[in-house]
C-alpha cells in the first residue's frame, strides 16, 4: 500500500511540474496562451438580399466572396477568416435588426455585402459609428459619396449615378433625340436617372418611376409602343430586369428600339433571359471581356466553379475580398479599427477591373464602358465591350465630401 501512495506522489509531481512549464510557456508566448487566440478568425459580415426576386445579386458577391477565401485556403492576409451571411431581404428594418447582431454580438470586424441603396442607408453609419468599416460591393449612394461621407465606408463598386453617366454619354453619341426612362421608385433609381440625364443633356421625352416590386410592366410596354422613342433607358436589377427584358423582346421593340439599361442585362439575368436580351446595352465598369490577368484568372475560376458566368456584383465582391486580403497583411490587430481603416484606404492589389483607387471620398476612379449582349466565343450570351465612353472617372458628388 505504501509503494501505491509513492507511486501516486510521483504521478502527481511531474503532472505538477509539466502544468507550471505550460502555464509558463503560454505567458511567454502572449499571456494566457495567445496561440489559441492568433488561430481565432477575423469575422466578416456578409448583408446582402439572399431570397426573393433579388436574391441573384446577392449570392453572386458571396459566390465571388467565398471563391476568393477558398483559394487562399480560408485566409485573408494570411489570417483565417469567418463569413458571417444575413439575408436583408430588401427590408430596412431587417437590416438594422442584423446591423445590431453583427455589431453587439458577432463584433465583426468588417461587414460587406450590400446590393440595394436602401439597405446601405439604413445601416451603413450605424456600422460607421461603432468604427466597424464598411465596404460595399454594389450599391453606392449619392449622399455618402458627398456630404455623408464617411472615413470608414468604402464602396468598391461606383457612385450609383456613374454608370447611369456612362450610358448617357454614349445615348448623346448615338444622337438619340427622345429617350424614355425607366427605374424603380426609390434612390437608387432616382440616382441612375439623374445620372443618366447629367451627362445625355437634353430633354427626355418621359421620365417613369415604377413600385419596387412591380413585376408585370405591361402598361410600361404599352406606353412605349405608343410614343415610339428613339431609345429606352431602364435600371430594373435582378428579377425586375429579366420580367422587363423579357417583355420588351415580347413585344417586337428590342430589334426597333435600342434597349440602353444599366445594371439590368448582367450575370445575374442573362442565364434566365439568354437570346431574348441578345442585342440590349449596358454600361458598367467591368465586363466578363475586360482584358487583364486578373479578370482573366476571374472569370476562368468563377465559371469552373460554378458553371456560369460571373456579374459586374461578382466581380466587385471579388475586388473586396482581394483588397481585404491586402489590408490585413498590412494589419498585426484587426481591432485596431484606425490601423484597418487606414490599411483598407491604402489597399494595393490586382483589380479584376484594371488600375484602381479611392479618391478622398473613398469612392472609385475609375473607366467605365458600354457593352452588347451577344454570344462570345463559347455561344454563350454574355457581354461584349463596345467602348469605353468615361477614363479616370471621379463621382459628381465627391466635391461636397469635406474628408481630406
């Protein structure tokens, strides 16, 4: 009996001594074992539409997302990563009731996603006042490229009105004498309009706003073939697009009048819409065609991986994950929001679009193009560039930004 209790005594100091050398061990490395906290991954949060008839846009930037972090082996500059997705289902209050989630209890460290103006504006400078920076992948209001600037929101996409500019230019070219336009009624819409008219400089013959949901655009169609323009001009994203393209081809009034539309004959549309979009316009800052390295290892990645095509969403919520990963490796301590912020803001990195930079309102320079719906060189429909008809482009609402 008394050799068992030596025996036991024994045991139990060199289990003794093997704790305090690992206790020792780990306030060495970074008090209270820090290895376990360096594997903790930098959590992101993803808010985008994921149901209903937008859902298209938002799973082609977490598509794009998620294909970058695989690549790189669940790393962003070299630190694992965490996407954290919420549906907003096009609904402001959902959004705020996520913002606070992703705020007070996942502590994100960066929230992207972000497809609808409405969404971002209901939440962006709740993210901007808990110095979480945000980095939208699509939508770009007017507001926060001015006066509402921000130093910790970033759009990687455009100014809404930009592309809607970049259409405009080329209607005016065209020498199109009386376009109507189209949009949905809420900001976005208002800012591809506005856009569109800021740089077309002449009077439209009709300007129409539809509900947000509207889904059967009959009358639209009827209004059209009545006053017979020389173009049409729409921003329908999503599932608004493929109903009003669809309608339009329908009708016979694709191959009489040029369809001119932005954000409308995508990625996200043209596998449903096919041959019925094939000679539609769009204007954009990138196309499938876009000719760099970057683009082309893109393009050749989304379309093994998953069997389509990729949209201008794709390619932006690409371009955010390539930034990411530049930004943290520039970064010891992801919660050193003032370190992340300034990493972000001076991010290098290969964009799928060319040269890239912010200017001081955290907007993009940039080119932007026109492009035609027409099969490539597999017979797929996709988009063909046609021209690029702005270089070096700065938003029209970055002057009322007072951030240096």
């Amino acid at each position: 009996m008394a050799a068992w209790h030596a025996t036991l005594d024994d045991e139990l100091s060199i289990m003794n001594k093997t704790l305090t050398i690992i206790a020792s061990l780990c306030f060495t490395l970074a008090t209270g074992c820090g290895l376990a906290h360096a594997t903790t991954p930098i959590k992101i949060g993803f808010m985008s539409e994921l149901s209903g008839p937008q859902a298209a846009l938002g799973q082609d930037k977490l598509d794009a997302l998620m294909l970058y972090v695989e690549q790189h082996n669940g790393q962003l500059g070299g630190k694992p990563v965490q996407i954290i997705k919420r549906d907003s289902q096009l609904k402001p209050e959902v959004a705020n009731q996520i913002a606070d989630e992703l705020i007070q209890k996942e502590k994100v460290a960066v929230v992207t996603g972000f497809s609808f103006t409405n969404i971002m504006m209901a939440v962006a400078h709740k993210f901007a006042e808990a110095n979480i920076p945000v980095l939208s992948a699509s939508a770009g209001p007017a507001p926060i490229a001015g006066e509402q600037c921000n130093e910790h929101i970033f759009v990687l996409s455009k100014q809404n009105d930009q592309f809607a500019e970049a259409m405009g230019v080329y209607a005016k070219e065209q020498d199109f004498k009386r376009v109507i336009t189209f949009a949905p009624n809420y900001q976005a819409g208002k800012d591809f309009v506005q856009g569109f008219k800021r740089r077309y400089e002449a009077e439209l013959l009709d300007e129409i706003y539809t509900p947000l949901g509207q889904l059967d655009f009959s009358t639209e169609i009827s209004r059209i073939m009545a006053m017979q323009p020389d173009a049409v001009y729409v921003f329908y994203p999503g599932g608004l697009g493929i109903s009003f393209v669809r309608a339009y081809k329908q009708a016979g009034l694709l191959d009489r009048i040029p369809l001119l539309s932005v954000s409308t004959v995508d990625g996200t549309t043209l596998p449903a819409l096919q041959h019925n979009a094939v000679g539609a316009f769009s204007a954009s800052d990138w196309g499938p065609d876009l000719d760099n390295p970057s683009n082309h290892e893109f393009v050749d990645a989304f379309a093994t991986k998953y069997n389509r095509i990729p949209s201008e969403y794709a390619a932006q919520s690409y371009d955010v994950a390539k930034l990411l990963d530049a930004a943290f490796a520039k970064v010891s301590d992801t919660t050193d929001t003032a370190a992340l912020t300034q990493a972000i803001k001076n991010a290098e990195f290969e964009s799928v679009r060319g040269q890239f930079a912010f200017g001081h309102n955290n907007f993009p320079i940039q080119d932007f193009y026109v492009f035609e719906v027409a099969p490539n060189d597999q017979g797929q429909v996709s988009l063909k560039t046609v021209t690029r008809t702005l270089k070096n482009a700065t938003d029209s609402y970055a002057d009322a930004c007072l951030m240096n």
